[in-house]
C-alpha cells in the first residue's frame, strides 16, 4: 500500500495533519493505533462480602461493607 492508499483511509483530522505533515517534507508514518496491545490495565480486587449493613443502615452510610466505612479526615492546607 502506498502512502496515497494510507491517506485515504485516514479520518478528517488525521488526514489534515499527514497532508501538513507532507508539505513539511516530512514522511508520513502509519498514524493508525494497533489495535492489538492494550493501552491500559486495571487489577480491581473483589469485595468479600463480609459484615454488611442492614439495608437502611447501609443507605445512610453510603455503603453496605463495613470495612469500607471509614472516617473522613480531610483538611485543608
């Protein structure tokens, strides 16, 4: 495929920076991600579901695991 081939395929704003991009001399490179590796990845462990509130309890409190009911200590400065 040819670079010509490439532009074409590229959206409106990508196209518009490989076409200034040309004007500058500079060579165009494939600005397509690959869509292979991931760009992030998150380790979220799982909650136990241990001690929990009573529904009311846990509405008012905003959770329903005590262990994630902690004090708030924020401060300013």
């Amino acid at each position: 495929m040819d670079d010509f081939e490439l532009r074409d395929m590229l959206t409106p704003p990508l196209r518009y920076q490989a076409e200034a991009l040309e004007a500058l001399s500079v060579p165009v490179v494939n600005t397509n991600p690959p869509s292979g590796p991931a760009l992030a990845m998150a380790y979220v462990p799982s909650q136990p579901w241990e001690e929990l509130y009573e529904s009311e309890e846990a509405l008012q409190r905003g959770t329903i695991f005590r262990q994630l009911d902690l004090p708030f200590e924020g401060r300013r400065g």
